[in-house]
C-alpha cells in the first residue's frame, strides 16, 4: 500500500483514499457460487457474498469528493464475468468486478490489482493492491479427488 498524502499550505493533510484489505473467497452449496468487488461512488467497498448479494466492507475514500479519483485494474491471471474495465471516474457510478463458478468440488480464482489515481491517465498512483477471487463449489456426496 502507497502512503498517500494531501498538501495544503506545504502541510501534510493525511491520506485521502485506501486500497483495504477485503477478502473475496466464498464457498457455496448451491451453484453458481459468486466472488466479487464494488468500488461505489459513495467511497464505500462492498464484497460479494456467495449467493450474489452486495455486503459492504470498507471505505476507499476517506477524505475529499470521489469525483477526484480513478480507478485502474490489471488482471493478473484468470478472468472476470462483470469487468467494467479501468480508467474509470469513481463517482461515476457502482464499479463492479465479479466471476461465478458451477462445478462442484472446484473453484474458480482471478487475481486483479486495483490501483486508485488521481489523475485521468492513471500515472499518479496513490494506492494500490492485488485482490485474489476465489469461488468454490461444494458438492454431494465424495469430492472426485
């Protein structure tokens, strides 16, 4: 994580925006099995439970107007089932990024950095992390294994 610091007056304000700790793995009876992020533009993190509801989690923005910010995402393995992609204004609306998984005994990961930016071309990196989905699928009886 960055240490990310507002200046006013040549004086350090504290940090504005946080990429937290969320943990995205979910196990599920029934399929399909979710895990997922929202980044909202009301500065507020909600995780996906395992039957696809939104839980909320944390706060990425803790002082100043969302309007300022911009999220950027990097895949780093795996795929995603919603991705709305990155270079994304966070007051714009619900960014969500999610995958779900239907075979029993099995998950499905996707590992994705998320960075938050200040600027429109994502060169100024206040803080960043990579987040691990995982979605898995118990099943009847025996696993196959």
């Amino acid at each position: 994580m960055f240490l990310n610091t507002g200046q006013v007056g040549g004086a350090a304000v504290g940090i504005k925006v946080q990429t937290p700790l969320v943990v995205l793995a979910n196990v599920g009876t029934s399929a399909p099995v979710y895990s997922g992020i929202r980044w909202d533009s009301d500065g507020k993190i909600y995780r996906m439970s395992n039957v696809g509801g939104w839980q909320y989690t944390a706060d990425w923005l803790l002082s100043g107007a969302a309007s300022s910010y911009y999220l950027w995402r990097s895949i780093v393995s795996g795929t995603l089932d919603t991705d709305d992609g990155d270079g994304n204004q966070l007051n714009t609306g619900d960014l969500d990024y999610s995958l779900s998984h239907s075979t029993e005994w099995f998950d499905r990961t996707a590992s994705v950095t998320f960075s938050i930016s200040d600027d429109v071309g994502g060169t100024n990196i206040l803080d960043s992390r990579t987040y691990d989905f995982s979605a898995f699928l118990l099943g009847d009886g025996e696993p196959p294994f």
